[in-house]
C-alpha cells in the first residue's frame, strides 16, 4: 500500500524504571547488546519504511540520535586497530533510512495524542502513517516483521488499522480491550472487568493512521488546553470520533510475541526472550 513513513514517540521521562531512567533514556535500555527501540526501528525498516519521526524530550544531550549518529573517536580507535568486525558494530543507522527528530515540549502536555499531533503539523503529513511505541517490541514474527503484516492487511489508502496482542482472557482486565467486528475496531474500552471481556486482544498502539484520522488527532489536541493535573490527551478520543463519523480502523491479531518492556518485569522477560535466541543462533 506504499506505507513509508512511522511516527515512534520517545520523549518520556520513563518513571516505571526510575532511578536509572534519571541518567538513560527509557527506550536506551539495552536488550542484549542493542537498545530497546533499535528493534522497533528494524521492524519498521524490513516493512519498507523509509522515513521515521522521533518524537524525543529536551534534554540536552540526545542519547537516541548519538546512537544513529557518528563516533569518530571509536571509529578511530577502532580504525587503527584493524578491528573490521568491531567497525561493522557501529553501523547502527540502516542503510537508506531517514531520520527526523520532533521535540516534545515541556509544557505539561502530556498522552498519547502529543507527538503524533506534534509530527502531523511539523511535516505536513498528509498520507498513511504508522505509529509504534518505543519501548515494546515483537519478536518471533514469523514473516520477519509486524509493521509489514499490518501494512499488508489494510485495503486502501484511506484506511486505519490497529494491532493487537493475543492475550489470555483473565489477563485482559490490565489492558486496553480492543472490541471488533467482522475484522472493524468497534470500540477501545481500557482495563475491562473481567465478566466484560469479550476479546483477546489487547490494544498496544500498533496501529496505521489515515489521514484523515491523523486530523482528527491535530484537531483534538488543538482544540483541548489540559493542565498538567487534568487528564491526558490520550489518541483513543479521537480514535472513537473517527470511528462515530464513520471511519473504518481493520483490527489484526499480532504474529509474533508482543514484549512490553515498559517495566523491571517486562524488560528482563524482553531479554530472556531475545538473548536466549540470539544465544542459541
């Protein structure tokens, strides 16, 4: 469907993992030898995504774009050591990949509407967009990539689509449900009770963005002022207006294995999962 462009929002301040998130970007945390959003990044990249937006906060020094970015010293060092296999380590920026860096504001204005607003008006987006979170990759996609299943499975280039991930039904009263029919969201209702369960998806902020939705999403931040203590700017709102006036968002169960690492538990399972793999191979 020519879907080329990903929106993946960084700038939180990662508080589930303080006092180390204080010094390391949330999405910076390592899994094995790559930080947590490289994998998101490579998901994006085998789908045939060519331009990616990171939404990241103001601190001063960026510890996501020094690692897409150069090192010249270890290069040097690396360089006059003959160390090609070492040198290859630092080619961490994939070969015909854009990358475009939004700050989010420290204005109090927080939720999941934020950056994607911030990115639609700052580069004009007018076409299909995907949106990714940094923090929680998919691992043992048997088609090598979720972002691409997800592509694959919208019709036309109007069209939304969200993924979700398969969950055991007692464990969906901690998550977003995502409630569908016929393949069509019908409706996001967070942390159901139990006795109103009535899928196995869990919402995950997987999803691809029309562009008409997309204005829904810059129209709803636009017209709210939220203080800092008032509620979030959360992308569900306009999700469901978009859904109310008709819009149409496919519903795809994920192929592979959702790891949230958001939290201590999530982040060390994350590695487990994956180094043990990696170990393996």
């Amino acid at each position: 469907m020519g879907v080329t462009k990903a929106i993946i929002p960084v700038a939180g301040w990662g508080t589930r993992r303080l006092p180390i998130t204080k010094a390391i970007e949330k999405c910076m945390l390592p899994i094995g030898n790559r930080p947590i959003v490289d994998y998101i990044v490579e998901d994006c990249v085998r789908a045939g995504i060519t331009d990616i937006y990171f939404v990241i906060n103001d601190t001063p020094c960026s510890q996501l774009r020094n690692y897409y970015g150069k090192n010249e010293k270890i290069e040097k060092y690396l360089t006059e050591r003959n160390a090609t296999e070492k040198l290859a380590m630092l080619k961490t920026a994939p070969e015909g990949i854009n990358f475009h860096y939004t700050v989010q504001p420290d204005d109090g204005r927080y939720g999941t509407a934020i950056p994607v607003a911030l990115v639609v008006k700052e580069f004009a987006l007018d076409e299909q967009v995907v949106m990714r979170n940094g923090d929680d990759p998919f691992w043992n996609v048997p088609s090598g990539s979720e972002v691409k299943n997800m592509i694959e499975g919208i019709k036309n280039k109007d069209e939304s689509a969200t993924v979700g991930a398969v969950k055991p039904t007692e464990e969906m009263p901690k998550y977003g449900m995502l409630a569908e029919k016929d393949g069509f969201l019908q409706d996001i209702i967070e942390k159901p009770a139990l006795e109103n369960v009535t899928s196995n998806l869990a919402n995950i902020n997987c999803s691809i963005f029309s562009p008409d939705l997309l204005k829904m999403i810059v129209n709803y931040v636009d017209s709210h002022n939220f203080g800092p203590t008032d509620q979030e700017y959360m992308i569900t709102d306009p999700i469901e207006e978009y859904l109310k006036s008709g819009g149409r968002m496919r519903v795809l169960a994920a192929t592979g294995d959702w790891l949230d690492s958001g939290s201590l538990e999530g982040w060390l399972h994350a590695n487990e999962v994956i180094c043990h793999d990696l170990l393996k191979n």
